[in-house]
C-alpha cells in the first residue's frame, strides 16, 4: 500500500513543502510527513513558522 | 474601539495584521498603503524576468482577498500626510483629506533605493525594483531592450545579472567594491561567483562608480569614475535602501539611520511601534524577510497579548544564483575576519570576531549542504 504523500505551502513565499521530497538539504529526509517536522522549525526560504504552512489541495 | 492602525502594506505590514488576526479575530484594524495593497513576496522581484513573469502574476493575495480573509480595512493609494502624536491620529490624503484616530500605531514604511550622486540628462533614466510597481515599468521597459547596466553588485544586484543574462540580455555590472557581495563573503567567494557567470554574456567592473548617465537617441552613456565610457540600452540602479523616516521625524518620533525602536519594537513616542525596514533596532538596521517576520509576531503578541521582546535566531539567506548556490548569513558584529576553507567553487567561510566566535558565515558550491552545521556554530545576535 502507497502513502498518500501531502503537498504544504508557505503562505508568505509559495514555497512547497512536498512530504514525497522531503527538503534533505535542511535535515527533513525524503517521505517525512509534515505532522512530524519539529514544530520549530521554519520556511528555509522566508522563516515563516510551521503553522504558516497550509495544505495545498 | 479605536482602531489599531497599520502604514505600509509591505510584507512586515501584511504579517502583522496577520499575525494579530491569529491572536484576535475581532479588534478592529485598518491599513493604510500607497500602494495597490496586494500581496506579493519581495525577493521575487529580482527573479522574475527569466521565469517571464507579469507584475500581476508575482500577485499572491489580492487587496479584495486580504480584506475578506484578514477582516481588516485596507485604504490603497493613500498618503499618510502627518502623525500627531499627542491626538493619536493620523491625516491621510486619498481623493479627500481625513483623519484617523488609533489605538496603537505601527510604522511598516519599508525603506527607498539611494539616490546616486549621477551627473547628465540620464539620471531620471536610471530605474530601480524596489516594488510591484516599479516591477511592473521594469518588466514593460525592458522587452525590447538588449543591453542592460546593474548599478551594484549587492544582493539584489546580482541577482538581476544572474536572472538577465539568463534571459538573453547582455549584463554589465559596475560596483564600488572590489568583488560581488563584500558585506557577506570574502574575496575567494566573490571571485567564484563572478567566474561562474559566463564571460561573454556578463562584464564586470569594480573598484568603480558611476558618475554621469547622458541620453544619446536610444541608448544612455555610461561614464565610470576610472574615466571608461559604456554605451547601454537601460540602467538599473541596485545600490541599496534606506529607511523611510520622514514620516517619523516630521512627528518628533527619534530617528536615526532607521526609525529608532527597542526590543518591544517601540519608538520613544507612547502607542507608536516599527518593524521592517524603516525601523532600526540597537543601531541595526534589519533588511531582509526573516527578521520582519519575526518582528510582525513578537509585536503581535505584545500589542494582543503579553509584552514580547524581539528575538532573532540566526538566519541563513540563500542568493538566488542558478550558477554559483551561495548562502549567507551576515554578522551583525562587523569587526572580524574570515576564514576559509574548501577550493573553489565549494567553500566553507566563517566570519570570527576578536574572541575566535563565528558571528556570520557564507557557502558556495556543495558547501551550501553544510548549512544546518554552521547554523548551529554560529552564536546568536544580541540586539540588545
């Protein structure tokens, strides 16, 4: 069975965070879900926090 | 209820109000803004020409979008004339001149590109980005031209070279510095980022300014302080800003390079904060997104909440260049050297100051997977 990977963006500077990818250059290995990215951790584009991510549909 | 009043639709405005939204869905806020008041995210204006984007595509939110989804008052194309501080208003002047009460007022008025000290009839023809709008003549005026001068070899500068010359322009870039970036990286570093943009395509001076701009048909001539002569189709000034403190100064709000703020974000006037680029905080200026970010929440809470002091952790910013990945992350301690490591194009450089502390850092190369390492080496900035 596949997981549904889940695509976030940033709502200041349209960054996607796709879980799929994961961002391997900030430490977030491939396939990490977005519910388990620490909650400190930041927009490595602009430094928005994690609750400025919304789900992209 | 007096309203909190917000000048500026930047992105340090846009987030506050944000921001406070989260905290408080009923207070009533208003903003007020020169501009159109839709949202767009900055950085992107130096990127935008290769991606062959329009100034209404760079659009993230409409002004019609944030009304309804902030449930604020937005009044666009408005000046703010005047602040008295002792009224707790503000004049504004749209079609009519009014005037608006506030509870707290919160300064957001970004900052303005320098005026060179250029001599000839060209210097009105000089262009900066520093907005939507200017985006938007930049992006018209530019389509049928070929050759294409960057005044300043700074962040946005090269940038624009970078994003130009990948868009099939003929790129010159003239800076006073002896390598792109100066403030950010040492000299190998620069060294490897100008190696990488391809010869034919981008030509650089440094050591150099330029001191007189003169119109000839079409084209403008460029004279450089060595005493060379340039001939281009545009010129596009990338000097850097300054803080807007006009506003501030007029209302006997202190001002020094920036408007003069503690860690609270406060002025010395009671009610009146302010955040991005106009402010100054510890005789720091803080350009760049992150530390507006920051900014709009810690003074979201102590407008809306519990009194918060501004604390920055550091930032590392990445340069968009396709051809040489650069990431920095300036000191705010400027007394230092840098130490470097690795052979070009991959370099680890730590700035250290007199205590042997790595204050900054900057990566090229493979280097920039080191981020997250350097991140943690670096001791955090004390703004106070």
């Amino acid at each position: 069975m596949s997981i549904q990977y889940k695509k976030y963006c940033c709502v200041t500077c349209d960054l996607v965070y796709d879980e799929e990818l994961g961002f391997p250059e900030e430490g977030i290995a491939p396939g990490t879900l977005f519910e388990d990215i620490p909650d400190d951790w930041t927009c490595p584009e602009c430094s928005a926090s994690k609750s400025d991510f919304f789900l992209v549909e | 209820m007096k309203p909190i009043v917000i000048i500026g639709s930047g992105h340090a405005g846009i987030t506050l109000a944000r921001e406070l939204r989260v905290i408080n869905k009923e207070t009533p806020i208003i903003l007020i803004t020169q501009e159109s008041g839709s949202a767009y995210y900055k950085p992107n204006l130096s990127k935008a020409i290769s991606l062959g984007k329009s100034a209404d595509d760079l659009v993230m939110k409409n002004v019609e979008t944030l009304k309804s989804e902030l449930n604020i008052f937005i009044k666009t194309l408005t000046r703010v004339e005047s602040i008295d501080t002792e009224k707790n208003t503000v004049v504004i002047k749209n079609r009519l001149i009014e005037s608006i009460i506030y509870k707290e007022l919160i300064l957001a008025i970004g900052a303005t590109p320098f005026d060179l000290p250029i001599e000839g009839d060209g210097k009105n023809d000089v262009v900066s980005v520093n907005n939507l709008d200017d985006y938007r003549q930049f992006k018209e005026k530019i389509t049928n031209k070929r050759n294409i001068l960057i005044i300043g070899a700074g962040f946005v500068g090269i940038e624009f070279a970078s994003d130009l010359f990948a868009s099939d322009y003929q790129v010159t870039v003239v800076d006073m510095e002896a390598w792109p970036l100066k403030k950010a990286l040492p000299q190998q570093m620069g060294e490897t980022i100008v190696n990488s943009f391809p010869k034919d395509r981008v030509d650089w001076h440094f050591g150099v300014a330029v001191t007189k701009v003169e119109r000839q048909g079409n084209s403008l001539d460029v004279t450089l302080s060595c005493g060379k002569k340039l001939t281009v189709d545009m010129v596009l000034s990338a000097v850097g800003i300054r803080s807007n403190t006009c506003l501030a100064k007029d209302a006997k709000i202190k001002v020094n390079r920036g408007i003069v703020v503690d860690e609270y974000l406060r002025t010395n006037i009671n009610n009146v904060y302010a955040i991005g680029d106009c402010a100054e905080i510890s005789g720091h200026t803080l350009p760049f997104i992150a530390p507006a970010t920051f900014a709009a929440k810690a003074l979201a809470k102590t407008l809306l909440a519990e009194p918060t002091t501004l604390n920055i952790p550091n930032l590392a910013v990445a340069v968009k260049i396709p051809t040489c990945p650069t990431v920095v992350c300036p000191s705010l301690d400027l007394a230092g050297n840098w130490v470097v490591e690795g052979d070009a194009p991959d370099f680890i450089a730590r700035f250290m100051n007199a205590e042997k502390t790595v204050t900054g850092f900057a990566l090229t190369g493979k280097a920039i997977s080191q981020k997250m390492t350097l991140l943690k080496e670096c001791v955090t900035p004390q703004l106070r």
